[in-house]
C-alpha cells in the first residue's frame, strides 16, 4: 500500500496465451500494446489518459480536517513531484515506449495542470479535486477537463 491506504496488493494474471505470465509490469506493457495495435487495426482514433497522481490518504477526510483548522489540505497531503515520478516511474516508461511504437495514438497527462513546482494540488478554493485518495471528483474531472478539449474538437470536425 502507498502512504496511509488500505487494501491487499492487486497481482495481474494474464488470462491471454501470449502475455507472458511474469510480473504486473510485463502483462501490463503486453495487455496496452496489444489493445493499442487492435483498436489501430480497427481504424479507432486512440487516445490514452495518463494516470493521476495517487494521493495515499482519505481525501476528503483531510480536506475536511484542514478547512476545520484553516490550514491548506495541500500543503499537509499533496505529493510532491518527485514522489509522484517515482510512484508512476515503471509506468510512465511502459507509456513512453507505447509513445515510440504508436505515433498515431496520442496521450494526455493530467499530472500537467494538476502537479507544478510546488506538488501536486489536492483540492482548490472551489473545493477537493479527489473524491478519495486516487479518483478525480467532478471538480477535478473539470479541472483537466481543459486537456480534452482539442481531442473533442478535433472529433467534431470529422
């Protein structure tokens, strides 16, 4: 578990005979390429979003406690650029090669408006951006909502 969550460690299980049944990160990186190579076969515009940063605590809960003691929930549980590299590390590389090997599909990193110098933002003056310690709320789906806007647009003009 990451920080204070809670929850057994999920292990992947390649139910396809040509994934190799090694390690989470090896049927990943098969399980991606093989479903990016067959939407491409199929002539589908593929557009992947990238992960979020993973908070590690009860959002909300924290949220909640700082406003009640007028302290900034960002400042007491956002990660911070680094621990959120070094988190998504194994997978950004998987995306990067993914990048490599399929320059049709395009991809969308929500980490770029929700993570600055400073860490990754937690919650705005409108409110928490998680509704728990690694899903967006409706005003974080807002918030990167921005990122979107181009793929729709270009959808739209088909």
């Amino acid at each position: 578990p990451y920080k204070q969550e809670t929850g057994a460690l999920i292990t992947l299980n390649a139910s396809n005979p040509s994934y190799p049944n090694t390690d989470n990160q090896a049927i990943f990186r098969a399980a991606l390429f093989y479903t990016l190579q067959d939407l491409l076969d199929h002539g589908k515009t593929v557009v992947v979003i990238e992960e979020i940063p993973e908070i590690g605590y009860d959002v909300i809960s924290a949220y909640f406690t700082a406003a009640r003691t007028g302290r900034d929930v960002n400042a007491i549980i956002s990660p911070t650029v680094s621990e959120f590299a070094d988190r998504t590390q194994i997978v950004n590389a998987i995306f990067q090669e993914a990048q490599s090997r399929f320059p049709s599909v395009r991809f969308i990193r929500p980490a770029d408006v929700l993570c600055n110098t400073q860490g990754c933002l937690v919650a705005t003056d409108q409110g928490s951006l998680y509704r728990d310690s690694d899903h967006l709320s409706g005003l974080g789906a807002n918030y990167v909502a921005p990122l979107l806007q181009p793929v729709f647009a270009g959808m739209a003009g088909r």
